[in-house]
C-alpha cells in the first residue's frame, strides 16, 4: 500500500545500498523543499529524496519501488506550471543533478546525447558554440532540465517555426515501472520499426517510465536574426495580422502577443520604454539567412501596418534585439509581482481563433471580476492568460476556478486544447475528458495501465481522481 | 474464433445493412484482388472486401467485427512493401475509396484535412496550387493514399530536411476496436493534453484502430529549387561527401544516393544520358529562397569536388531537374525489370555510418552471392538496399534471407533500425527485437493489448508470431 509516513527503515537501508547514504535525504527540510513545485497552490511531502548517479541505479530503485508499492516522482528544477512533481501520493523524488551531463555532441549527425539532469540554457549554448541550434526555448530554461522538458514537451517562444521539444527528441533510454531499461529510436531521421515509443514517452509527465538519456536532434543555427514590436490601438487588429502574417506564407521564428495589462507590468518592471497606452504588442523575429531576414521583416512590418498598428519599431542592434524580447520574457516574474499569487494556464487555439479568444477572456475575466493579463505565443495559438489573485481568498478563488474553466471551454469549442506546453499534471486532470471525450481518456488509462499496473509513477497526474477543480492542497 | 472461410450469410446480411449491398464484394475475384499488396511473396485471401463510405459506417463495421471476433485489415491502396495490408488471418479488408474527399484546406492555419482515401499526389497537387506545401513524399505517391502514408509513417525523399507523415499529422479521427469514434489533436501547433495519441497512432500499421479522417500540417511552398547530380568513381567518396555536407551546415531538401548497378539499370530503362561507368552518384536538391538556393548549391558542388567527385552537373533547367529526379524515382521500376522478383529494402543507419553501411551491403551481397543495388535516401541514413532475384528458386531464397538479416543486424550495430520508412507489417517482424529487445518488444504488445485485446486490428502485423523469417506464403 502507499502511504505517506515515514520510510520503513529496512526499506531507507536497500535503497542506501543502491545510491550511497549521501544522495538519500528524508530529513523534514528537504522533504518540505520537494513538497512542492512552481505551481502555485499545490503541496504534498515526499517519503525520501534520492540522487541517483546512473541508469542502473535508477533501475534497481524502480524494482524496489515496484516491490514495495512506493510512487515516484521524478523532479528536473520543478519550473512546470501543473503541479506534475508534487509527490501527491509521497514516495520518492528522484533528482537528476547528478546525471547532468552533456554525453555527446555529434556534429556528423547533427545530434546531442544527454543525461536528463542538463539544464536547457546550458545545452542550447553548448550547441550554439558550435553553430548548431536547438530550438525548444521554454520561459524557464535558464534553470529547467532537459529532462523536465522532455517529460513535459515543453515549448516555447519559437515553436511556431521550431516546433517544441517533442519535434528534437530522436532516441530515449527508459527504465521501465518494474526496472527494465530500453532503448527508443537513435541518431536516426526515419524509424517506423513499431509504435513510436519516444513520441509517447516525450510529454508523458513521468507516469510511465524514467527517461535516463535522449539523443536530441540539432539544426545548423540560423545565421542571422531581426526583431520587431508593433503596437496596437485595438487589440482585435492585433490578432488579425497574426492570421494575415502567416496568411501571407511568411513563418516567424517568433511571433508574440503581450495585451495592454501585461505590457503595463512589464513596463513597471524592466522599465525599458515600452509604450503603456496602447491595448496590444506583437513581438515578432525571424531569423535565417540574412537577405530572407530582411525580406520577411519589411513586408511583415507592412502587413502590421496595414492591419492596423501605430508604430512599428524594427531593432537596429542585437542590444536592442535583446531587449524587445527579455520584455515579453519577463512577463510572468512581471506579473507575480502585482499580488501573491499568478496564476499561468496556457489554453490553445487554432492561430485564426486568437481574436476570438483573447475577446473571450476579457469576457471572462469580467464576468467573473478576476484580473486576467493575458500574453503568449500567438504565432502558435498558444496563449497565456494569467491570473494574479490571492489563494487566502477563497471566495475570490472560486471565481478564478470558474473563470478558467471557462476559458478551458471555450478554447475546446474554437478547436483548441486546455494545455499547449504546461502539460496536464494534477492541475488540467480535471478537463482532460473535454478535450478528449470519455474514450480518448479511457484509450490513456489502457496505456498507463499496460506500462505501469501498479500506478506507482508519478501518480496522481494526467488522470483525475473525480472532478476535482484547482484546490489547495496545504502541506 | 478468427477463420478464414467464407462468412456466415448472417454476418453478411449485418454488414450489407450497414454499407449497402452494393459495397460489400465476396465473390473469389474480389477477394483475390485484395488477397496481396506490392509486398512479393506474401498472399492470404481476405473474407470479404468492404466499402463504407462513412465513419459512421465503420464504427457499426468494428462493433460487429468485434462481436464475432473478425479480422480487419485497412487498405490504402496496397503500395506498402512490409505485407501490411495482406489479409493473414483473413476477415474484412476495409477500402476507402469512398472516402477520399479533401475535406477542408485551411489557409490561415495551414492545414488540410482530409479524409484516408484521398491519394497523395492528389494532395500535394491541391495544396500547391495554393503555394503551399505538404513535404512527404514516398516513392508511390501517384498512387498511394494518405491514409496508407498515415498508417505506415512513409517517408520520401525530402524527408532529410522536411521529416516524414508524422512530422505533418496534427490530428486524427479514428474508430477505436470496440467501435468508439475518438479525436485526437487538432489545428493545433502545441497541444500536451496527455498520451500523444496522435503520433502513436500514425505509423502503427492499423494495429490500434481505424483511421478515418486526419489533419496535417502544411507549409509555405519554398520559392525556388535547384537540382544537381555528383559522380563519383569511389562510392565511399560519395558517403562521406554525404556527411561533409550536413557538417557544413547545410540541410538540402534531397540527398539521393544510387550505386553503380541501381545507376546502369535505371538508365537502361529511362534513357536519359545517366553515366554508367562511375561508382555512385549523389542526386541534390536545394529549396527556398532563390538566392540561399544558389548559395547552397554552390557551397555544396565545391564539397562534391572536394571530396572526390570526378563531374558535377546542376540543372539549368525546370525540364533537366526532373529528369534527374525521375532517374532516382524510378530506380524501382527499373530494377523490377531484371528478374522476377525484387524485395526492396529500407534498413537505415545514422548519416555518418553510409559509408560503412554500403560497404557491409557489397559484401554481404559477395558472401551470399546475390545481387544487390543500393540506392536511397543518404542524407536521412535511410537506404533501400534492392535485391534482383527469383522467389521460385528456393535455394536462391534462403540465401537472400539470409543476407538481408545480415544486413538488418549490420545496420542494428551501427546505431540504426530495421525499418526506417516500410514499415514493420509480416517482413519485419522477426527482427523487431533486434532493435528493441524483448522488453521493448514487450511494451509495444502492451499497448497493442491495451487498445485491442481480442487482437483483430490488422493481426499478424508488427509483432512476429515465432522467429518466422521471410517465407512464401501460397495463395
């Protein structure tokens, strides 16, 4: 049975002998400090919290695990937004710091080899020494891990050209729930041999292996990049030229969308001019060989202003570069600033619904009387309505609980989805079912419980228990 | 029980009612006609051929096969080369010729969606009259369809800088074993609302379910293309030049391969002023910008020159580029004239590893005695090492058997895969755990049971029954 107590001694002893006494911690400090992750509202303490050095470890701590029922919960930096390394369920947390090493850079195969532990930023500079380029560029990823992005397909603010991080994921290695170790895919372009096992696992949030390494695939790194803002008066015009860009069969690395509360915030707090009286940006890149670059931007900037900006600012230097886009970057620390507690979802639409949607938030957020700013990732219809309220308000919570769900509906009825990049962890478990109906949930059970019987990795997440909305689990 | 004799006339009557009389056929002829695909030497008669023209129709279709426990085969149009549509355990082929609408195409969003039946060159004819751009491409395009594509993950010859079906398949409608109709996806660049259903079910060879409508991605068709053809006296020259390119950065659309047997043959039968007395020779294409077109070519003939080619040749015309890329198209046609059965095969191996891979097929071919071309997509590792030989000769067989297992076990210790773009299907199950081991193997069974535990999508297909090797199956 799980259960949440202490670890039975005899079982704290074998797992010693596997990992060494040093990298196994069931003090209350460090259990309180796993207890919880980036995602406000949720807190469950762990049993134990175990650092592995090797695969082989990790297999022999799942076969344990597996005989004695005890859930693991597999944790990178704890940067993800649904709750997906709260130990609801106790157990382990296995940390990946000490297999964070980048294995092998292979310029032949335009692929890297890493253990999950690497953090993001420190392997996409690696790469970018080299002139090659990985793509996925999740908010968090100066201190998230590769592995928490793999478990997550983390995105980012150049997925609508790139792709996110399930596009970059050529070969795991995997230790199954009952401690096998297999091995997906390869330094390889085509492979139908089977049901692609990697894609599976890319996004499965740890519910049904460990993934130990991946092989990630590169791209030569784009020789140059232009930045541009343009600002809106209306902000249904900005929307609109979202659709007209890609309309006009230009695809920008980058293509974002800031609504006037969140430019107001960020302006306050990075102070770097950005305009406050307008009720729309777009933060719009290309990147590429040179020539293209300018090409795109100049009839980018010209469809921006024929669809109704009032000012287009093009960056002249990298600086300039640089700072346009650590403006949308901070958006979120921004916004944490104005009350105790952000809310970040990340409903998703079809890039034509953005007007559609946006419109629909702020009707939202009205009905309800919450505060929604709302940002994100336009180009790819991934938006990022943000709530800053207060969680000792209970009565102000409910509403924000509703005025969500809401917005998780009408994203479903434009065609969209409740996650596109935060995954579903304990926090969208409850909505899976409308974007799915009852048999695609039911189709995920079957698979969960072919590769993992007893329910012991990361339980808990992906699949709800009842129709439990955003509670507070106090710790 | 699964048998393979005529079906019960109550069975009939059912499934007359849910189709119509008129689109269910059980007459020897028919059924002969959909008792093999373009696989050589697999063949097992269906019980019947049936032609829904709905969903609808096919989900009421899997309800009764599920009830009276009857096989369903899928069939595209039967252009696989893994025997994934023969009928092994006889029951229903289900044809979609019926339904074969392009559904909607989607400018904004970029997106076409589809019905299973609609044939791929017709497709890509569609959406590039509107200058866009689906990149798949396998060989049998004329006339194979999307559906087919879907259920195999097919390949092609831009998969290099493009990727393959599944890399454009955003969502699916499929009808489950049991009859259950689910959405997976959608319009959607960024979507982790659980398990990706989506890329599991693309590439699982109709094992898993139905697939009844889909949704890809398209893109914006590349400006301009450029084609080139690189001699080289030394095949292993040509390898590496494969490899210098891609470390210089360079991504080119199409990177063909042909040896110097595929290269005689194929101008034997097209007539077009191919060289045949050099080893190999590279086929190039470049697409995108004009001006970063002619760079690229540019900087890649000056490599082909570098690394041993003996003449270059780049098209100056429309007219020249596709007779150089029909010469490489159709290397199978060409083949097949040789002698009377020709089993192409497609191991692969990571980029780098061509020239190590072409050398072990030479002399495997030496050791076995039997005449192999090679020829293929080099830049992706993606070969299709063709054998020229004779399925009445038994003796014959048994060592072309044993060659290609030779040349799969090569290709699994050179960091590669079985199948990089056919498939699985009958042909290369046997040699799945190879690539996998039996516990991977293991985990794919799981799911297949998962999602159909009485085992009647496509039996036969992906998991081997015994350590069953290439064998004639009489008709």
């Amino acid at each position: 049975m799980k259960n949440m107590t202490k670890l039975d001694t005899q079982i704290l002893e074998k797992i010693y002998a596997i990992v060494g006494h040093a990298y196994v911690e069931d003090d209350p400090v460090s259990l309180l400090s796993y207890s919880y992750d980036a995602t406000p509202g949720y807190q469950s303490m762990p049993q134990a919290v175990v650092r592995p050095k090797s695969t082989e470890e990790i297999a022999q701590l799942l076969k344990l695990c597996y005989e004695y029922e005890i859930p693991i919960v597999p944790r990178g930096s704890g940067t993800n937004l649904c709750a997906g390394t709260v130990p609801t369920e106790g157990g382990i947390v296995i940390l990946f710091t000490r297999m964070n090493q980048i294995l092998e850079i292979d310029e032949q195969n335009l692929t890297i080899t890493v253990q999950p532990g690497v953090i993001t930023q420190q392997l996409i500079e690696q790469v970018e020494s080299l002139g090659l380029f990985y793509p996925p560029d999740p908010s968090s990823m100066k201190i998230s891990t590769i592995g928490g992005n793999i478990n997550e397909c983390s995105g980012g603010l150049r997925g609508l050209k790139y792709g996110v991080t399930k596009d970059y994921v050529l070969g795991l290695e995997v230790v199954l729930p009952q401690g096998e170790i297999v091995r997906t895919g390869g330094k390889l372009a085509k492979d139908v041999a089977g049901y692609d096992l990697t894609k599976l696992l890319v996004g499965s949030e740890g519910t049904l292996g460990i993934i130990t390494e991946a092989t990630l695939k590169l791209i030569p790194k784009p020789a140059s990049k232009k930045t541009m803002l343009a600002l809106y008066p209306n902000i249904e015009h900005a929307a609109q030229t979202v659709s007209e860009i890609i309309s006009a069969k230009i695809i920008p690395a980058t293509l974002e969308f800031m609504d006037q509360l969140t430019l107001k915030t960020v302006e306050d707090f990075a102070q770097i001019g950005l305009p406050t009286d307008i009720e729309a940006v777009l933060l719009i890149e290309q990147d590429g060989h040179p020539d293209v670059v300018e090409q795109d931007i100049q009839q980018i900037a010209k469809l921006c202003e024929q669809y109704g900006a009032s000012s287009i600012q093009i960056a002249r230097t990298v600086a300039e570069s640089e700072q346009l886009t650590t403006a949308r970057r901070s958006a979120l620390t921004a916004l944490s600033r104005l009350r105790p507690t952000t809310i970040l979802e990340d409903a998703t639409v079809p890039r034509s619904k953005i007007a559609e949607m946006v419109r629909s938030i702020h009707r939202i957020a009205e009905k309800y009387e919450v505060q929604i700013c709302t940002f994100g990732h336009a180009g790819d219809g991934n938006l990022h309505p943000t709530c800053v309220t207060d969680y000792r308000d209970e009565e102000e919570m409910h509403r924000v609980e509703e005025a969500f769900a809401e917005i998780f509906e009408v994203a479903i009825q434009l065609g969209g989805t409740i996650t596109g990049e935060h995954g579903v962890g304990i926090v969208k478990a409850p909505y899976l079912s409308w974007k799915l109906g009852d048999t695609g949930v039911a189709a995920m059970k079957a698979i969960k419980q072919a590769f993992d019987p007893k329910n012991l990795m990361n339980p808990g997440k992906i699949f709800a228990k009842a129709e439990r909305k955003r509670i507070v689990i106090k710790g």
